[in-house]
C-alpha cells in the first residue's frame, strides 16, 4: 500500500464532497411502477395523468417491461399535487414489498443472515432501482445503511427516501422476524409537516435536516438468522444478479460506477487493472471512459479519499491518528501534508472550522 494516495489539483471541499453525477439511464420495472399506480389510488384520474405521463395500463401490466423514472417520478408529482397526498412516501413504502424488486428481492429473503441480505441489497440493488444507489458501511458496533441519490428530482426527494427507507426497514424486519425498534433513521430533508404519522411507520427513532439519508442498525444484527433462508433460491437469485450485473456494467460504464466500487473498500482500493477487470473492460478502455469524463481513476481515488477524510473530522470524534489507519495511510504525518494539500488547512484546523 502506498504511503500517500495519489492527489489532484486542489477543489472547494464541499464541491469534493458532494460531487455525484448522475446516471444516463434510470428505470423501474413495470410491476414496480404497477404498484406505485394502484397505491396511489387506481382511479380513472390517476390513470389519466399517468397517461398523460406516457404511462399506460397495458405498460403497467406488462410484467417483463421497464419504465423510465423520469416519467414515473412525473406521474406521481402530479398526482400528489392534484390529489393533495403529502405523506405519498409513507404510503407507497409500507406497501411495497422487497419481492417487487426481482430478482434482488429474493436474494434478500433467502439470505441465510440479516448481514448476508444486507450485502447483496447493497451489491445488487442497481439492477431493480437506478435512481439512488445503496451503500453500507460498519463502524464501531453500528451498520450504516446510507441512500445516495442519483437522480435530478429533487421535488421528489421526499417521497422517494420515505418509500426507500420503509421499504429497507420492511425487507430487513421481514427476513429478520422481529421490528427494527433499535434503528435510527436520519433523513436529509426538513421535518414535515405530518412527522406525527411517522411513527406509525417507522419502528425506530427518526431525524430530520441530517447532512445524509442513512438508516443506523446495530451490527449484531448481521449475525441474527433469516427465517425465510433458503439456500437454493439464494443461489439461483445470485445466479440471475451476476448475469444482470455484467449487462449493466458492459451498458452502464461511468464515472458514477466507478466511484461506487471504490467507496466498497476504501481502506484497499483496487488498482486500475483490478478495476477494469470488474467491469470486465481493459486498463486503456476503462481511462478512455473517465477521459470522456473529463476524469481519471487516479481523480477518482482521489476524491474518494478526501471524502472519507471530512466525514470523519466532521461526524465522529475519532484522533487524526486513527482516521489516518483507516484510509490506509501508513504514518499520521504522510495523512495531515495530503490534507494540508487538498484543502490549505490542517485536519485539525478543518474540523475546529466546520465544528
């Protein structure tokens, strides 16, 4: 490992940190958009506007077709609004259930642990949903399930977290056999105006105006058993995943992609060839990808590092010494000079700022 991650030229910090630009091709299945459709009322007003939308019955009933997110999203703006549904959210996640989500939901509930089901959520949840992608992290005795969006809805954003979140938090009770009562859920939007019907939804605490949408879970939790394991229906669902992975990593190369499998494991990044071979490209395909870009993977790891770097100094009291260890630097000194670079200040000097 390298005692100092390799560094591009110096960015506003916020700008590095929130950098997430979004996909080219975002989807839902159509039993998915189904669902959305009769859980918003089924009426001949909400078929209309979904119409209206481009989104008909017989697209809706086609159960091998996929529906792009733009629309749907659209549609259900305008009946929201028309319909006057502000907790739309809460109602669509308490209803759909994980089996909706193909292939990937039966991975998730023939998981043999909570921790298992949790994995391949989070390595397989492309393949159902494009407009937010799913990363989990362990740190101290907590999971850190956190929604990253990728979409440009931000009226929507809302809606899409609550249906997410309740549809994470029913797929894990439900595969677990017990209410996820020690949970938090922090949501990155202000509180709304209904909060008081929260509670009859979520199982644990929920927060509001947090810097991320994240779902906090004890790590124990990962060793508790499913009661709806099933080892060959796990190994045909994987089976099907991989296969749908390849086509959407042959499809779907992009800088996003990349940063994804990067912020798996930070602490032993994978070098470019290690990379290219995931996505079963070359070395000089993958660096014509992120040059059409206008990047490249050593920007990419970059970025990677610096992001990691002010969480930490922003969200948890852990000593510039032990946040040095978990980006893999190998002495404190070789992590506070790359800081200094990046940003002009000191790690000690940057979290005495934003604190």
């Amino acid at each position: 490992m390298t005692t100092e991650p390799p560094h591009s030229d110096s960015k506003n910090i916020e700008q590095v940190a929130r950098q997430q630009p979004p996909l080219d091709s975002k989807f839902v299945t159509s039993s998915y958009a189904n669902l959305v459709f009769h859980t918003l009322g089924n009426t001949p007003i909400v078929e209309e506007i979904f119409s209206r939308h481009g989104i008909t019955r017989e697209l809706l009933e086609n159960s091998s077709g996929s529906i792009k997110f733009d629309l749907l999203a659209a549609a259900v703006f305008e009946v929201i609004e028309t319909q006057n549904i502000p907790d739309a959210g809460l109602s669509l996640g308490s209803r759909l259930h994980i089996s909706t989500h193909g292939p990937v939901g039966m991975a998730i509930i023939s998981a043999e642990t909570v921790g298992q089901a949790i994995k391949d959520a989070a390595r397989y949840y492309q393949t159902s949903i494009t407009f937010c992608d799913l990363e989990v992290y362990y740190q101290d005795d907590k999971i850190f399930l956190e929604m990253v969006k990728t979409h440009s809805f931000p009226h929507m954003q809302t809606v899409i977290l609550e249906t997410l979140m309740l549809t994470l938090q029913n797929a894990l009770e439900f595969v677990s056999g017990k209410k996820l009562v020690d949970s938090k859920i922090i949501f990155a939007f202000p509180t709304p105006k209904y909060v008081d019907q929260y509670a009859n939804y979520f199982s644990g605490q929920t927060e509001f105006n947090g810097d991320k949408n994240v779902m906090i879970l004890p790590a124990a939790l990962a060793n508790v058993r499913c009661i709806t394991a099933d080892s060959q229906i796990h190994r045909l669902a994987e089976e099907q995943l991989k296969q749908k992975m390849q086509e959407i990593r042959a499809n779907n190369l992009t800088m996003q992609h990349v940063l994804a499998e990067l912020r798996k494991t930070p602490e032993a990044m994978p070098t470019l060839k290690e990379m290219a071979g995931y996505f079963n490209v070359s070395s000089r395909t993958l660096m014509r990808y992120l040059q059409a870009e206008g990047t490249n993977y050593r920007e990419l790891r970059d970025m990677i590092y610096k992001q990691m770097a002010i969480d930490s100094l922003r969200n948890t009291d852990n000593s510039i010494d032990s946040i040095a260890l978990e980006l893999g630097y190998q002495d404190t000194t070789s992590f506070r000079r790359a800081f200094k670079r990046w940003f002009g200040v000191s790690p000690s000097e940057y979290r005495d700022k934003v604190r």
